[in-house]
C-alpha cells in the first residue's frame, strides 16, 4: 500500500529530492538547484506557493503556484500561474496530480485571480510550456477543466559552415530602397533603443535590452533598424559554444510587412556564426514560418493551458 503523501513547503533540505523526482517524472526537462531555491528565496518568494508531497521521507509530487505583483504588493493581472507539476510515476493512479493541481488554483483564487495559466510565467517559469509527450499531464489538466491556449515550439537550425539565405540580398536592397539603415548597436543609439523597447516593447525584453546598453559591452550583440535617428526594429542575439540562441526580435507594428523582421534574423544567425556557433536555437516560439525561412526545424512542442477560475 502506497503511502499517503504529507503535504510540506519546498525547503532547503528536500531540493535534492525533488531534482530526482522532476529526473523521473519529468525526463525531457531540466531544472537547477539554483531555480528550484529562487522559489522561496528570490524575488517572487513573497507571491509563491510551492508545495512538495513527501512518503516515506521522499519527494513524490511538486506544484508551484504564482502571480506577478504590483508595487503595492497586490497582483498586478487577474492571472495567476502553475509554473510546474511534476508527480512520480508511481504515484500517477491516485489522486496525487489531481490534489497539487488543486490546491494551486486554491492558493490562486484565495489571491483574488480568476484565470489559471500553465505552465509559463512572465520572467520566471521552469519550463515553457507542458511537453506533449507529457501525457499524465496533459490529460490531468484536461480532465481539470483546462483548455489548450497555445502550442509554442522550440525550433533550431544546424550549418557546418555558415552561408546566409538566398534571399536575403534582395530584402536588404528592398529594406535600404525605403531609406532605412541596418546597423550595430551604438552609445549613441541608446537613448532611441531605449524609448522604443519602452513604448513598444515594454517588459521583460525592455528590461534586458536597458541593461545590455547601460553595460556598454557587446553591443554588436543588438542589431538595430534606424530609420533616421529612431529604432524601428531589433534583434538581440548570443552565442555560447556552438549554440547561439535568439533573446528577442521586433519591428514597430506600422512598419511590419517589410522584411525587416527577416533581414534581422539573418543578420543575428550571421552574428552567431562568427562567435564559433554551429547551431542557431529559437525557444518557445509559435513563429513557425518565420525562423522556416532560415531553414529552422520544429524539435520539441509545448500545450499551453488556461483555465476560468470563477
């Protein structure tokens, strides 16, 4: 007879067992010590509930429940989030999975949230998203009333040696016949990066893009669309290794549509390529035909779940 799982706070002394359970319940996804301790040391602890069932001294589920704040304190959207669930295999028949779901959208609504969003969260989440070959889970937030609300992608694309596409000659003369200028990041293209990333851009991506041009280092990093003196599109980019990776790419709305967005991509792949990279990374992605076009393939899908809470 199995036993029944004491329901505890995540703390330092079971972190070790929980990264086994995630190994064996989770084996697609990975999780550091160090994400695991931000739970309840780090800057959301205040507005996070993470819940670990113990048997027998061993971690046999885990659940972590949070909402973004305001200034005040209050949440700041009428959206909470389950940033992870994971339970061990053998626990999958009873009603474990049904239990720590539960009383994260309890710990949710008891907050004063009336929507549920699993399992990414802005700025700080353990995966992007369910793995669809996570069926447990999958049918566990189904059967608890979850809808899917997104299938994002991780995408990559792969080059022994590094030769840009075809058509990306003829977007830059198209993108330099309307007076538009591709560029590096510069000192002196602070002040526009930064007013454009706030008006349109504003989050996680600004935040970054700010520090990276405070810093003042690898700013070849940021490739910039200037029209003029003002930012109208961005890429930024890195590399580590032979993997090189996307941050974040935009193009003001009233100037989409003009292969700006393309050019950049190309551009950041170029960039990557120098810095010794082989391989070009795009996460949690729904942008399938764009990074198509540098010839980038689909490797692992995601579901995105939503709930109603009321």
């Amino acid at each position: 007879m199995q036993t029944q799982p004491a329901m505890v706070p995540l703390d330092d002394t079971m972190l070790p067992s929980v990264l086994e359970l995630i190994a064996a319940a989770l084996p697609h996804s990975r999780v550091q010590e160090g994400r695991l301790r931000q739970l309840y040391s780090g800057p959301h602890a205040s507005s996070t509930e993470a819940t670990v069932a113990l048997a027998d001294g061993r971690a046999v589920g885990f659940v972590t429940a949070i909402y973004k704040t305001a200034p005040d304190g209050r949440p700041d959207s009428d959206a909470g989030y389950v940033t992870a669930l994971a339970v061990d295999p053998d626990y999958e028949r009873s009603s474990l999975g049904t239990d720590l779901l539960a009383r994260a959208e309890n710990y949710l609504k008891s907050r004063g949230l009336v929507r549920v969003l699993a399992t990414a969260f802005p700025g700080f989440y353990f995966f992007p998203g369910i793995d669809v070959r996570y069926a447990f889970l999958t049918d566990l937030f189904t059967r608890a009333g979850f809808r899917v609300r997104g299938e994002p992608v991780d995408m990559k694309v792969t080059w022994e040696q590094y030769e840009p596409p075809s058509w990306l000659q003829e977007a830059e003369t198209s993108v330099a016949r309307q007076g538009l200028v591709i560029d590096h990041a510069r000192q002196e293209h602070h002040a526009a990066f930064v007013n454009f990333m706030e008006k349109h851009f504003p989050g996680p991506w600004c935040e970054r893009a700010k520090a990276h041009m405070a810093s003042g280092e690898d700013l070849d990093r940021a490739v910039l669309v200037l029209d003029g003196k003002d930012v109208v599109g961005f890429v930024r980019f890195g590399a580590s290794g032979d993997r090189g990776s996307i941050d974040s790419i935009g193009v003001r709305p009233d100037m989409r549509g003009k292969k700006l967005g393309s050019v950049l991509l190309a551009r950041a792949l170029q960039g990557m390529a120098n810095r010794g990279a082989t391989m070009g990374y795009f996460g949690y992605t729904g942008a399938i035909r764009f990074y198509e076009t540098v010839g980038a393939q689909v490797i692992r899908r995601y579901y995105q779940f939503g709930k109603e809470l009321a």
